[in-house]
C-alpha cells in the first residue's frame, strides 16, 4: 500500500504527497466584488510553504448569485482570475499543485458571513444580498425561500460551470474541484429531500444526477485530457430517506465514465436538524465506502494527527487525506507529520536552519 507521503499522479499531474489541504471558506472578500485578497495568498501560500501536496481554495462561485455570502471569492470576471495568478504561481513556486473548488451555493446563498457580524441567515436584498435559486422554491430552515430553476436558468448554470472552468486554467489552477456536497446547489439537486422536481432533473437518482453529469460534460471538454478532474460529494445526509453512500457510489461511476479522476468524501448539509456523530476520522468510512467500488477517494473530518492521517492510506481507505481545521492550527502540519513518521522531506530553504536534525 502506498504510504502518506508517497506521491501520487492524477491523471498527467504528479502531486508530491497525500496530505493536501481541503477547502475552507475564509469570507475575507471585504470589498464584495469576488476578487481574492492578499489574504488569500497568505492563507493559502502559508500551506503550500508548509509541505502540503495539494491545495484546494474556498468554495470559489462561479457566478455573482453563486457565493455563500457577499464576501466570497469568485471567478466569473477576468479581474478575478487575474487575481488569482499570484496566489497559484506561489503554490507552485513552493512545489505544491493548486486546484480550485468551484461552487454554486444555490439555496444557501446570500448569507452572512458568519464572523465579523452578529446577523444570522439569509442577506436581504435591501443590504446587498440577492435572489437565491435551488432546485425547487423551499428554503433551507432559517433562509429566504428561493427561486426554483427553469431550464434556461440549469443552462446558465452548467454554462457558468464552463467558463469559470476555462477561467481557472488561465489562473495558473492545475485541478478543478467541482463542490457537490455540503447541500449546495449540485448537492441539492442530488438530495431526495430537497429536490421535489417533476421534470427531467428530478425523481429518479439519473434524473437528480443530470445536472451534475451535464457540469461535468461541460467542464471535461473544456479543460486539456491532462487536466485532473475531482468532484466533492456529501456521501450523506444524516437524515432518513436522504441522500445516501450507495447513491453516492452510483453516480460517482456515472462521473468516472465522463472523466472525473478523483472523489473527495465528505458529508451532511442538505438539511437542518440532522445529528452527526461527531469523533476522529467520522467521515473516513464513507471515503472507504465509495474506494471499495473502485473509485479514487481522499478522505476528511476531523483528522489531526500524523499517525491517523498515514493510517488511512496505509489502509487503504483512502488514497489521499484533506485537513482543514488542524492545518488552521499548523499551517505546517504536513513538515510536522513527516518528521513525527520518520519521512524525510524538502522544507523551504528559508526554513531548512529549523528543520529537525537526529
């Protein structure tokens, strides 16, 4: 079995490790135009610097009605994308791959941040918040109700989807993570509880999976045969009846056939009102789950030692391993991780005088 810090190839591109980073949410764009900060080259560079092999952004929207909150990155406008340059040329520059999450939050958007204020729940219209779209005009619990998509608004989804993808290679991004989780809109159209369409994109799992299947159609074609293509799913909703590990496994293989390469397991966020068994490593089984049917998984949720991080790859439950909150604490968990397992890395020459000598 491979180990932690073995590398790996996806697709053309070789990432020097299996301990990347996951996406986290930063809402830092304080002008609320989209564009990345010197924040995020901080944020993100801090990561690559640290030895991490693959580094991910926040949930980056492909279009304005698309981010979470106001203070969002996007990557629908030329200005974004240029703004985004620097922060992958210094990923790379450090030896790690930068790969982009692009999103859609669809119900779930138009929120506020959830620091820097003391509001809750949707954003009104009147303090610069918009119209939200899901799949079916439901609001999730605390949210203004949204606007339920016509099939002009699912082109201009899966189009936005396209031209973000096209823009993000032009950004120096070397893979796309495609955010179908967390009960965004790609997740929300999957979820049985929260698409209640009677059309062709809802009812059964082919037609709730359309939507995804047709971004990924899109983004494939528009991305080099080298480009490796990654997609996040929520392998469950904690919630009876909901989206589950076994439909996620279907339409993963339904993916892999139209050229997604790699599948990054986390779970929840449909629905409100859900209890999750909250411990170490609780969303590992699920990554195992979906790799067990022949996929390529990374697994997430609450990892924070080096030791628990080698075992899931070394057990084969997962190919590569994304930390989020522990490389908050330590942005350079993954030095500290090969030092703690006995793997001799390359640390950044301005560090080499600190590195560990035996």
């Amino acid at each position: 079995m491979p180990a932690l810090f073995d590398p790996i190839t996806i697709r053309q591109r070789e990432i020097r490790n299996r301990l990347w980073i996951a996406p986290m949410c930063q809402y830092a764009v304080s002008a609320e135009d989209g564009v990345p900060t010197d924040w995020h080259l901080v944020h993100l560079g801090q990561f690559a610097a640290g030895g991490f092999g693959l580094i991910v952004t926040e949930a980056t929207a492909v279009s304005p009605e698309g981010r979470i909150s106001p203070q969002d990155t996007g990557i629908w406008t030329d200005a974004q994308r240029d703004a985004w340059k620097p922060v992958t040329a210094f990923i790379a520059g450090q030896g790690a791959v930068p790969g982009i999450q692009l999103a859609h939050a669809g119900r779930k958007a138009s929120t506020w941040a959830p620091w820097g204020n003391d509001q809750h729940g949707s954003v009104p219209v009147e303090l610069g918040g918009w119209q939200t779209l899901a799949p079916s005009a439901e609001a999730f619990p605390g949210y203004a109700v949204p606007e339920a998509l016509d099939e002009a608004g699912i082109d201009r989804v899966v189009e936005d989807f396209r031209a973000a993808a096209v823009r993000s290679i032009e950004a120096g991004f070397e893979l796309i993570e495609l955010h179908a989780a967390h009960g965004y809109l790609l997740h929300q159209f999957l979820s049985p509880l929260v698409n209640h369409r009677e059309d062709a994109y809802g009812g059964t799992l082919e037609n709730r999976a359309r939507l995804l299947l047709r971004v990924v159609d899109a983004v494939r074609t528009a991305v080099p045969d080298g480009f490796p293509l990654m997609v996040r799913f929520s392998a469950t909703d904690w919630a009876e009846g909901g989206w589950d590990e076994h439909q996620t496994s279907t339409v993963a293989a339904w993916c892999a056939e139209r050229g997604v390469d790699f599948f990054d397991i986390s779970t929840g966020g449909a629905v409100g009102g859900v209890r999750i068994p909250l411990a170490p490593g609780y969303q590992v089984p699920f990554a195992a789950h979906i790799a067990s049917t022949g996929a390529r998984t990374s697994a997430v949720g609450l990892i924070t030692e080096a030791q628990q991080a080698a075992a899931v790859v070394a057990e084969g439950k997962a190919e590569a391993v994304m930390v989020a909150r522990e490389a908050l604490r330590d942005p350079h968990f993954a030095l500290r991780a090969a030092e703690e397992l006995g793997v001799d890395i390359a640390w950044p020459g301005q560090y080499e005088r600190a590195k560990p000598r035996h």
